[in-house]
C-alpha cells in the first residue's frame, strides 16, 4: 500500500506512543487491543469518541485526531470516480 497524502491518522500513532505499547495504550483508552491495532494500521477510523480518548491520553486535542481523519477521509473519496455533477454555483 502507497503512503497516502495525507496519511490515516493511525500512522501517526506510534510517534504519539512513543516507547508505551499498542497493548498498554488500549488498556488505558479502555478499548481492545485489536480495535486500537485496526486504527494503527489504517483499517478504522478515528471516532468522536476516541478521539476524545486519544486527547485525553496522549495530552492532544480531539480535533488534532478528527482533523487528520477528515482530511485523510476527503483524500480518498477524491480519489474515486464520482458521477457527473452540475453545480447549482454558476
């Protein structure tokens, strides 16, 4: 898989870790290991929710983790092919 521009949120995550575990992270955001691994490796998204948990724990805003989601959510909807679309602004 290509790096994307940008990247999911999940890639960014082991800087933010630093030395503390996958495992110990998810124990203290209160969720699986698996859910916390799935965001890591860009299979799931960043929630509302965990991104208010990932601000909590990791000392960042909410909007820092939902920001990088958004951006990276409008990257790949660009990428497909949309139907054609007349623009009420003309």
């Amino acid at each position: 898989m290509s790096m994307h521009n940008p990247p999911h949120p999940g890639m960014l995550l082991e800087d933010y870790l630093g030395d503390v575990s996958l495992a110990e992270a998810a124990r203290r955001l209160g969720v699986t290991r698996a859910t916390l691994s799935r965001i890591r490796n860009g299979h799931a998204s960043v929630t509302a929710d965990m991104a208010v948990r990932l601000g909590i724990l990791l000392g960042t805003s909410a909007e820092l983790w939902l920001g990088m989601q958004t951006a990276y959510d409008l990257w790949v909807e660009r990428q497909k092919p949309h139907p054609e679309i007349v623009s009420l602004a003309s």
